[in-house]
C-alpha cells in the first residue's frame, strides 16, 4: 500500500476507523480494507506530512536525561527565585526567597527579598558568598533577575561562570529543596496558626542543612573539603560512573533534519491541543551523550539556545506543496501592478512575518 491518496482519504474520513489516528491504528485499518501487506515505514512517511498528526502527536515529559556529575563542594550551585508575595503581608513586605544549594553538598542558603531586581538580588548574592564562599559556576534559569548587568559584574568579579537551564526542567536540585523549604514551612504555619516565616526561616534553613540527606547519606553540614570527605560523598552520590559514550551509541536524528519541538507543559495541560510547535527547526549538530542531545537553528539559520533530547523532538517530513497557516494580514502593497501582502504566520515568530503575492493565498 503506497498511495498517499487512499492514506490522506482514510486518515481524514471522521466515520472510518483508521480515521485521525496513529500509526498503528491507520496500519490496522488500511490492511482490513485492501487485504494486502502495509509498508509502517510509509505510514510514518505519510503521517510525518500530515500537521494534523505531527502537531498532536503526544509528547512526552518523563525520559532519561543527562546525568551531571559535580566532583566536589564549591564547584557548582544552583539558584532560584521562591514567589511568596501571597504572604507578603504578614512578612514585613517581602516578596521572594532567593534559595541556593550546593549540589554536590547539598547544602542550602536562603535570603528574602521585598524586590527582584539586579541590584537587590546582587546584594542578597553577596551576603550567601560570604557565607558560602564563591562557587566556580552557577546555574540559574534565564530570569532577568540573573542576567542583568549588575549581577553579571558581581561574578566577573568573582570569577563565577554563569549558564541558564537549557530544557523545559528546572534546575532540579533547588526545585527540590524548595519543596522542602515549603513543606516545613507550611507544617509550621499549621502547628502555630500563623503565616509568618520571616522570623524562623534562618532556623528551617538550619534545620535542613543538619537533618540527613538519603543521597549523600549524611546531613550537608558534614560535607567538608578534605579529599577523604569529598571522595566518600562522591561515592554515596554516584556510585560507579558508567561509562559516557560508546561506539554504538544509536543517534536517531540527523543534521539536517527537520523536526518540531515539544511544548513546554503544565500538570493540567489538555492532551488534545497541540503537543508541538507549528514553528520548524533544522537539526545542526548531534552531541553524542548518554542518552544523545541535539542543537538546533531555526529557519533563518540561528542557533536555538540550548539542547534537546530525542524525547523533546520531532522530525516531519517537509512536503513541496506545503501550506502554512496564516494568523493574520498585516499589510497590503502593490508592486509593479502586482497585489502583494504582508502575513504572520500562525505560530511563527514575528521576524518571519513576509509578503506574499494574493494570488497565492488561500482560504480553507
């Protein structure tokens, strides 16, 4: 079974049963009503075409990533903003808690703040590296309230490497000790019927800092930088590194590629819309990690800041005779007699807003 007309005729026929389906379903009935032996590759082919599939397909959220090994306290913190102004009130005004952990230690600082603003996050920086000492990077998700001049000219000065969460994750060492932070937080609010914090957050701190931690298997403020300690913390946390790469290390996208990427989602997301984006990416170069990541450009050829797991992408397959959705017109012009107009493109960004001639717009 080739013929991409009887597919395009069963696939969008509301009543039949391989109708509007995945791969397996379309395959099932395509054999039922022909009798004769169906190519999957073909399907997939046909399907990868077909917007209506690609952009609903499900996407997947929980998949293996990258294991990131930090060797030792001090090389690597992770930082993040707490929004707490649903009990601004009761706290003298402050807004947020600026939370920050050793990941290799575990051990946390945490400061309020009233503002989010690079010099007041700057202020509140500086007094945690006072008490932590200065790491050699931090990771942060990309927040204003990080990358601003101010706050960038406090780690130069301190010779701090700074990157961003590059996946639809964030960092998830400080995620989880926020959840921590909060759920202490909140059994206290109950057993005093209050909700202040303001006066014992520094003793909740304390208090983790000192309780045992299942991953190194000690509490954080027995972590110490003696090769003896650091080692053995390494050990609880990792155990034996395996090994990252490997010859046969299976890369199931190519350069060149074209794929989608999936959309970042919440917990009460609807399945039913859209999975992916209706914006196409080229593949530019593959990173062969354990499991494999990708760098993508869009189509005017610039880089898309960060890397994307298989499970994240897409590929489509680009027909000639593509039709793009238009979102709306902007513009019309003549052009040596010539009816031309300016269009943006559903979904795409601004920048690839474009004139088209009227004689090649459609309506469907």
């Amino acid at each position: 079974m080739s013929d991409k007309r009887v597919m395009k005729r069963v696939y969008y026929d509301p009543s039949h049963p391989g109708s509007l389906g995945g791969v397996e379903r379309l395959c099932r009935a395509l054999k039922d009503e022909t009798g004769e032996r169906v190519d999957k590759a073909r399907i997939k082919d046909f399907l990868s075409e077909e917007d209506t599939y690609t952009l609903h397909e499900p996407a997947r959220i929980h998949f293996p990533r990258n294991r990131v090994f930090v060797p030792r306290p001090l090389n690597q913190f992770q930082a993040d903003l707490c929004d707490m102004q649903a009990l601004s009130e009761y706290n003298d005004g402050f807004n947020y808690l600026l939370t920050v952990i050793d990941v290799f230690a575990k051990k946390a600082y945490v400061r309020s703040l009233r503002k989010k603003t690079g010099t007041e996050v700057t202020r509140v920086f500086d007094s945690i590296f006072e008490d932590s000492g200065t790491p050699e990077k931090l990771q942060t998700d990309a927040g204003k309230e990080f990358f601003n001049k101010t706050f960038q000219n406090m780690l130069k000065k301190r010779g701090v490497i700074h990157f961003a969460t590059g996946s639809d994750l964030k960092a998830s060492v400080v995620e989880r000790f926020n959840r921590t932070l909060k759920t202490r937080m909140w059994r206290y609010f109950m057993a005093k019927n209050t909700r202040r914090y303001l006066d014992v957050l520094q003793d909740l701190v304390h208090g983790y800092n000192h309780s045992y931690h299942k991953s190194i298997k000690m509490a954080p403020m027995q972590v110490e930088c003696t090769v003896e300690n650091t080692l053995q913390v390494f050990q609880n946390l990792y155990g034996a590194v395996p090994v990252r790469y490997s010859e046969k290390l299976k890369m199931n996208f190519k350069p060149g590629d074209v794929v989608r990427i999936s959309k970042v989602r919440g917990v009460f997301d609807k399945k039913y819309e859209q999975s992916f984006t209706e914006e196409l990416f080229t593949v530019h170069e593959c990173v062969p990690r354990v499991p494999p990541v990708y760098r993508l450009k869009d189509y005017d050829g610039e880089p898309i800041e960060g890397a994307f797991y298989e499970a994240e992408l897409q590929k489509v397959n680009v027909a000639p005779d593509k039709i793009y959705a238009v979102e709306r017109v902007l513009d019309e012009r003549v052009v040596r007699g010539e009816k031309q107009k300016l269009v943006k493109w559903r979904n795409w960004p601004e920048k690839f807003n474009s004139w088209v001639t009227a004689d090649n717009l459609m309506n469907v």
